[in-house]
C-alpha cells in the first residue's frame, strides 16, 4: 500500500476471520540502526497513541505485534486510495464531497487536540479515502501532550513535508496545536 520515513504498510489477510486489514511495519535491524532508541520510541508512542484514538474520522488501531524480525501495527481500514490520488482524479461532481471532507477533518483534528495529541504531518498522503468516507492516518511523528498550552515544541521534525508546515515550524521556532491548523488549512486549499 506504501513507504514512509522508516516503515512499510501493505496488506494483511486474517487467516480466521479473512477480513482485510492494513499492516503498517518496520524492520527491527534496518530501521532502528543509527537512530534506534529515538525510532523506536516514536514508533511505540504512535501505538499508544493511536490504543486511545477512537473516532469515525481517524483510523482505527486493531493491535500490534512484534516477531524476531518486525514491529507492526494492524489498522482498520484497507482505505482505497490517499487524499492525494483522490485529488488527482476528482471532477466536478466530487466538490460536494470534498465540502463533507472539509468538515469531517475538521472534527477529527478537534477530536485529535481534545485528546491532547499533535498529529505534526498533515498532508493529502495522510489522508485516506474509503468508501466515501475519509480518515486521518499515520501518526508516525505525533506528539501526545497534557496541556494544550505546554505543546509548545522547538525539535526539528524528520520527515515532515515542506509544503504543508506552518511557518514556526518551517522556520524551527516554538509551535503548537495551531500547526497542525495550518496544515489543514493548506491541505483545503488544495481541495478548493
């Protein structure tokens, strides 16, 4: 289904229930090599964070494992094809439905910042489509805080896309929830 910043995601079929599900992986040796501590941690903070993410609008974490050669996170749903694929092909007769999009990430970012989580890499290839009905997805790089007003963070971001971070963060200075508003807002522009 696709590569990121250090994982795999493809599809898995239940031997039991054959139901398909999304397996996002990382290769235990490959990927937590020079940076294993810090990958490693923020691959088990997603799984935390993701454990207490239960929305309509946000995938759905169905477990997680681990073997001699791989850490993996099951998810719900196998979606049909990212934001970005979807843009691509829209016509005319989708601009209702990217209206409704508008509003259900909305809600599900709202949800997310309620939950006292920054998602930290908003953008169309995060984005899924299925059925209709579209989900925020990979929270490789999100960030679960306590207090709104202590999520002021100032690290450099790996991985983020350019193209959707706020300026603060472009320009490494002090960032918050309101980053994340940003990159919205940019992915709803690209709607438009």
């Amino acid at each position: 289904l696709g590569n990121g910043g250090f994982a795999q995601v493809d599809r898995v079929l239940s031997t039991i229930s054959f139901k398909e599900y999304a397996r996002k992986r990382v290769l235990r040796s490959a990927a937590f090599g020079g940076r294993k501590k810090e990958n490693m941690a923020q691959f088990i903070a997603e799984i935390q964070i993701l454990k207490r993410l239960q929305h309509r609008h946000i995938i759905e974490l169905v477990g997680s494992y681990t073997d001699s050669r791989y850490i993996a996170l099951v998810m719900l749903p196998v979606a049909e094809m990212d934001l970005d694929v979807y843009l691509s092909i829209a016509t005319v007769s989708k601009y209702p439905e990217l209206r409704t999009f508008f509003g259900c990430l909305a809600t599900a970012l709202e949800f997310l910042h309620a939950q006292k989580v920054r998602h930290k890499d908003i953008k169309p290839g995060n984005i899924l489509i299925d059925r209709g009905n579209v989900l925020l997805a990979d929270f490789g790089l999100s960030l679960d805080f306590e207090d709104a007003n202590e999520s002021i963070t100032t690290g450099t971001v790996n991985g983020r896309t350019a193209k959707y971070c706020a300026p603060e963060v472009a320009h490494l200075e002090p960032r918050n929830t309101r980053s994340d508003i940003w990159s919205l807002g940019i992915v709803f522009m690209e709607m438009m």
